[in-house]
C-alpha cells in the first residue's frame, strides 16, 4: 500500500492490507461548549504551508511549531482545536518512513490505540508524496462537541474528481497541547464518510487551489 491509498482517504493510517481512519468522532452526546467558546470564528491570520503535498493551515492559533514532521503548540480554544485535528489527521496518514514515529509520539493520546497503530505502521512503507491527482483539498470544519478537555471537530474536504468527504476527529487537551485520540481498538463506527453537499454552517478554510 502507498502514500495514494492513504491520502485517498484523508489521514488513513494503514491496518494491514485495509486502511484503518486515525480519526474519532464525537459517538454522540457532546457535552456543551464553555461560556463564552466561539465554535464558529475562523482562525485568524491563516497561512497555507505544504506537508507531503498536501496544503495545511497555520494560523495565529497554531501550530505554533513544525520539527521533524510534526505539528505542535496550538491554542486551548476551538480554533487552536480545529487546526490541530486537521493537522493531526493528515500528517499521522502521509508521515514518510522516516518521520511517522516522531510525528506519533508528539501528536497523538498515549494508549493502547496508539500502540496498536505504531505496530501495523511498520509494516507498510510510505517513501514520499502522493501525484497531485490525488491530494485532497482542505473545505472548512465544524464542531459536534467542544469543551476545554475535547473537541469533536468533521472535516470537509473535496478531491480533484469533485468528489466530496467528512472525516469526523477528535482531539484532546494533553500535555498542554491539543493531540489526536485513536479509536479504540475494534471500534467499527465509520470515520470517514462521503458527503454530496457541504453543511452551509461550516467554518470555511479552504485550501489555495
């Protein structure tokens, strides 16, 4: 399997020979945002920086830090939570060979999942970008659950067929940074799922073309 399967399906880490979504969504019952969260403001002062082909946002809410492949120092609010699942997401699924260790170990929720992930990462190799007909296109993002602990953030995002998708994320506040939680193992929910239109209520963050 190569880095085309893998952006094909927007941050798909792989489970032996199928493709298993880094992911998770809310699983329903979200808890309230805190008084006085923004769950619609846009991150503000957006920048698009290149990570394996792929275009990705930094803003004044983070990454605030890139070293070796991964993203780090994003802000406790639901900006700094949105950019941090998107970054996560994309960068677990298209981390070359040489990098997807150091991008795990900073990016993701300690446990038992990510152990479990870092396994079957091994037996696959991902030596570079994907050909631009395949790289997918940031749309925009909304919560479905925010507190200062979690943030349950869908990401859309289209591929060069006008084919659209929402992969449902979901980030935790640890060690003082926002980092990727994994599915439980043989957790079966879909995390990634194709979409005909885009919600008009999303965050608009769409990608440079």
């Amino acid at each position: 399997m190569n880095g085309v399967a893998t952006l094909r399906n927007w941050g798909a880490p792989l489970m032996g020979a199928a493709l298993l979504l880094t992911a998770v969504g809310c699983g329903g019952g979200a808890e309230s945002a805190p008084r006085g969260s923004d769950l619609s403001g846009a991150p503000t002062n957006v920048t698009w920086q290149q990570y394996q082909g792929v275009s990705l946002p930094q803003a004044d809410q983070g990454p605030k830090r890139t070293d070796t492949g991964a993203a780090t120092g994003f802000d406790r609010s639901p900006q700094g939570a949105a950019l941090a699942a998107i970054a996560h997401t994309v960068r677990l699924g298209v981390a070359t060979d040489g990098e997807w260790a150091k991008v795990a170990a900073r990016e993701l929720v300690p446990g038992r999942a990510k152990d479990e992930w870092a396994i079957t990462r091994i037996q696959v190799s991902i030596p570079g970008p994907a050909a631009p007909e395949y790289v997918p296109r940031l749309l925009g993002y909304r919560f479905t659950g925010y507190t200062e602990a979690s943030g349950a953030v869908d990401i859309y995002t289209e591929y060069p067929d006008r084919s659209r998708s929402v992969n449902h994320a979901t980030v935790e506040w640890f060690a003082e940074d926002w980092r990727l939680r994994l599915p439980d193992p043989g957790d079966t929910a879909r995390r990634l799922e194709p979409v005909n239109e885009i919600p008009g209520d999303i965050v608009k963050l769409e990608a440079p073309r």
